[in-house]
C-alpha cells in the first residue's frame, strides 16, 4: 500500500472497521465476470459492506510556479482545483464497474506527500460541485453592502458532480456524469504534538491587544515549549479523522449514518433549499 492507503487503513483500524486490500471482488460478490478494475478496499462495518478507492496527490505545480515567478503567481480555477478534480473525476470511473452492486462506493483522498492540493471543505466541494463565486447586492448610494444582505456563496460550474448541458448556446440543465458514487471521504492526519503545542501557547496571557504584547506572549510560549519538549513532556503518534462529502447521484448507495461518525469526522450534504455544506459532526 502507498502512504495514502496506509493512513486509511489505519482510520479503519482506529475505528472499528474491518476491511480487505484488493480482494477478489468477483468472489465476493458472486460475479458471473471478473471485472475489468480493482478498487483499493472493501469495507465493513454494522453488517454493510462498501467499496473505497483511494487517491494520493503528489503534484508540485504550484511550488515551482512560485520559484519561477519569485514568490508571486497568479492563477485561476484551473490551477486552484484542477488536480483535485481530476482525481476526484478518475477515481469516479475506476469505481464504475461495480455500479448496481447495492453497495456504496465511496472515493477517498489523502494527502500524506504534503503535494499541491488543498483538501479543505472549500476546494473539495468546488471540485466536486464547480467553482466558487461570491454574490452581493451594492447600495449605489453608498458604495457598500445593501443594508439587510450580506455575501453569497455559489458553485458555478463544472464540477466533477455538477457538469453543463447545452443545447447550441443556450444551457438547458445540468447533470451528473458520475451517478453511482456514494461520496467523497478526505482522510486528514495530526501530529498530537501540534495540538499539545496549540494548547500551551493558548494558555499564555497576552496583557493587551498591542502587537508588542502579543510578541512578549509569543517569547514566554515558544520557551515553555522549549522547556517542556526538553523535560520529555510532548506526546508523540498521530491522530486521523475524515471529512465526508455526499453525493446525490440516483444510482448511487447512501453511505451509512453508523460510518465515519468518530469524534472529530464531519459530514457535509445537500441543505433543503439546494444549499450543501456541514451537517453533522463528531
């Protein structure tokens, strides 16, 4: 398994799962044909089984776009969610073949390689729904924000999940090219160290709200750390939690309420009134 298989492995394992590498999914299913890919993991938890294929990123686009242009780029959603996308779009087709097996398939990402990609609930649900645009309503005789509104957020267009129909120039609707996936899970991972840091330099009073307050505060905290790593005090080991983003394809297998509900997972789904965005959490 690639690093991004193994931290999966290791959120199953925490998690209660039982899961299979590469199984013989022909045996497992009862299928009159072998089928023509092999998924990474099939699942099981509570009696239901689901089927994950896994992405992992190692793009360094961005990094040598910013060394060529010393520091600064410019870029467009091509660049921001191009490579997310097209993961998102050829995991979707590897877990084709096993549409209508009653199951869910659920295409999951990680990023251990630290690569290019941002995998935050902003740039995953633009990959999969179109990018993001921001709405307002002006008072012409202000200048500002109409009283009584505030900022919209939309998808545009061309997400993996969300694609243009034309009729010549006119669009007609739009579609769904991937039915038959359940979801999109992100699998994150943290050192425990991080948060033991967080916490200290948290815990140090900053006297006012001047910068050179905050800078003395920033001092006492960087040494307490200091102190403490070097009286063996900071934990080690790594903690993982998903992100789990729905689909509303109709050929697709809801994924179960009973799965990725550990403390820290979020799921995030469609809103009565066509909103999509956060709606449980651990």
């Amino acid at each position: 398994m690639n690093q991004a298989e193994q931290r999966f492995a290791s959120y199953l394992d925490a998690n209660d799962y039982s899961w299979t590498f590469e199984p013989d999914y022909q045996a497992e299913f009862a299928l009159v044909e072998r089928l023509k890919t092999k998924p990474d993991f099939l699942v099981s938890r509570g009696g239901v089984r689901g089927v994950c294929e896994v992405r992992q990123f190692e793009s360094s686009r961005m990094r040598d776009a910013l060394e060529k242009g010393g520091g600064r780029i410019f870029h467009g959603p091509k660049t921001a969610y191009g490579a997310l996308r097209s993961a998102i779009w050829e995991k979707a087709e590897q877990l084709r073949p096993l549409r209508g097996l009653g199951v869910p398939l659920i295409i999951v990402l990680a990023n251990p390689l630290r690569a290019d990609v941002v995998l935050d609930d902003r740039h995953v649900s633009a990959a999969m729904f179109g990018n993001p645009k921001f709405g307002f309503t002006i008072d012409p005789r202000t200048g500002g924000l109409a009283e009584g509104t505030k900022m919209r957020l939309s998808l545009e267009d061309y997400g993996v999940f969300r694609s243009p129909i034309w009729h010549g120039e006119q669009l007609v609707d739009w579609e769904n090219r991937h039915p038959h996936v359940s979801a999109v899970a992100v699998v994150h991972e943290r050192l425990n160290s991080a948060d033991w840091r967080d916490e200290i330099m948290r815990s140090i009073p900053v006297a006012d709200q001047t910068l050179e307050a905050a800078g003395r505060a920033a001092v006492v905290a960087l040494r307490t750390v200091k102190e403490r790593v070097a009286a063996g005090e900071e934990p080690t080991g790594t903690y993982r939690w998903v992100d789990l983003y729905e689909v509303d394809g109709d050929q697709a297998v809801a994924v179960p309420v009973g799965w990725f509900d550990g403390a820290r997972d979020r799921r995030f789904g469609f809103h009565d009134g066509g909103g999509y965005g956060l709606s449980s959490a651990g």
